[in-house]
C-alpha cells in the first residue's frame, strides 16, 4: 500500500478473498480429489498423479473429479475471505506490536502463520466432509448426509475431528505463503504499469503456493489419514495426533509417503497461489477506485 493511502475496510478485504477462493477452486479441484486419493493411500506402491487420474476416471466416471466439490466449494468464500482478511488484521497487529511501520521478513512469516492459525478454525468441518466424499470407498449420499451421520454417531464435536493437524497445515502453509510472497516482490523489478503488477502477484503468489506446500505436505498428509480413517468406539484410532502419526508413517511407509499427493497438490496450490494473490489484488484495485480518496 502506498504511503498516504487509506486501508480498505475489512469488508473489502473480505469480499476479495472470497471472490479470489471462488476462482481458484472452481480452476483446480479436480487436483484436490487426486492428491486426497493419494494420500489415503496405504503402503509404499503409489499410482503417481496419472494413474490415479486414469484409475478415477476408469473406475468411476469422470464426474467422481468433482465428488465432494460443494463442502469447499461452500468453504471457499470464507475460507479464503478470512484468510486475506486475517492476514491483514494480523500484519497490523503484529506491526503496533514491534513498533514497526513497514513489513519485515519476519514479521510477514508470524503474520502469515498467525493467519492460519485463525483460518484454521473455520475449515475443519468442511475439510472433514470434503475429505469423506473424496475418499473411494465413500458411501454418503452427499454433504448433508456426512454431516447427519457423524453427528448421529460421534456427536457435534466429530466434525471437528482432525482440528489439530488442521491447525498446523494451514498455520505452516500460511506462513510459508505470505513469508515467500514478502520476499519474492522485493526480489521483483518494481513494476510501472498496472499490467506489471499483475505480473508481478502472479509470480509471488506462484512460488509462495509452491513453498508453502513444500512445508506444509506431511501435515496435509496427516490430517487426510485422520480425518478419512472411520472411528470406532472403544478404539484408539492409528492416526489421531499429527506429530506422532508423522513418526507413524514415517516408519511404516517411509520418508516418501509423507509427501503423498504432493505433485497434485502442488500442481494445484502454485498456480492457484498466484491466482488468489492475483485475484485478491485486482479485486481490493477495483474497490479503491470505487471507494475514491483516501483510498487510491
């Protein structure tokens, strides 16, 4: 933000994360169910991302690419919304708090984890049910049916299964997405023209997606096998807290299964990193012309 502008209001912020959200998954989700699908996966013998494709696709039918779509697609405004939005109460917050008056590094990486942290509370059912309707072996009639029957079974509280691991994935992602974007648009040639700075977000957001996910996959991996593993009364779960479900598979499946899914999910979350960031960007531009002074 230039010096002399004005911040826009949160509900500007909000309404652009979720218009960004809204076009990154309807571009991408197709890679979404086939990172799920291999990261339930159990055992060393992968499919790779292709043979999953052509297994869905063989198996199933094309539209089993789109199965589960309506959770996030449903958590995507608000997902993404409070996303932008919480980073930017956090990057305030955290400035008054260091007394600074520009971002740093470091400021912009505990901004960025502080982000997904929050959003983190707002995804788990979502993720929760997203994740039961991708799996192979689902055999729910569709969202509300997820919901009825863990309700039914485990109680309000099992929508929330997962939230831990939840809290970590995002919470690394984040501050691997915002810290990357801080220091690849200092990186950058300024950008002079209006088509530059597009340019310019596309390409941080792009590699911000793809570091995040670098760091945030083992937990990712985690939070699927929890979530997509049914709960039986009386016994203690294989996967139910992250860290020692990573040391689980670690040693059963090795280093590698940790990064089950990771070609899909980065295919996926690179991009559509610099789609949000894009996005998010364009949209905050067209509300300061809109608003006017002091916000352009």
């Amino acid at each position: 933000m230039s010096e002399g502008k004005k911040p826009l209001p949160f509900a500007a912020n909000f309404a652009a994360g979720a218009i960004a959200g809204v076009s990154e998954i309807l571009t991408f989700y197709p890679l979404d169910v086939v990172k799920t699908r291999m990261q339930l996966e159990r055992g060393k013998a992968q499919h790779g991302l292709f043979g999953t494709f052509k297994n869905i696709i063989k198996e199933e039918g094309a539209g089993r690419l789109y199965r589960g779509l309506v959770p996030p697609l449903l958590l995507e405004a608000p997902k993404r919304a409070v996303k932008f939005a919480a980073n930017d109460f956090w990057g305030k917050t955290w400035l008054g708090a260091f007394g600074q008056s520009t971002m740093s590094q470091p400021i912009s990486i505990l901004t960025g984890c502080s982000a997904g942290a929050t959003e983190s509370f707002v995804v788990v059912p979502f993720e929760l049910v997203k994740i039961k309707l991708q799996d192979k072996s689902s055999t729910f009639a569709g969202p509300m049916d997820v919901v009825k029957q863990i309700i039914k079974k485990e109680g309000v509280l099992g929508l929330y299964a997962g939230m831990e691991s939840t809290f970590w994935r995002h919470l690394y992602w984040n501050g691997g997405y915002f810290g990357c974007i801080f220091q690849v648009r200092a990186l950058l040639p300024k950008a002079e023209t209006p088509q530059a700075q597009l340019t310019n977000n596309f390409i941080s957001g792009s590699i911000g997606g793809f570091v995040g996910t670098v760091i945030n996959t083992p937990f990712d991996v985690v939070k699927s096998r929890i979530q997509g593993t049914p709960r039986v009364p009386g016994v203690v779960p294989k996967y139910n807290w992250t860290y020692p479900a990573l040391a689980t598979i670690f040693r059963e499946e090795g280093a590698a299964a940790l990064y089950k899914g990771f070609v899909p999910k980065v295919l996926r979350l690179a991009p559509g990193g610099g789609v949000l960031l894009l996005v998010v960007e364009f949209t905050l531009g067209v509300f300061r012309k809109a608003l006017g002074p002091p916000y352009v």
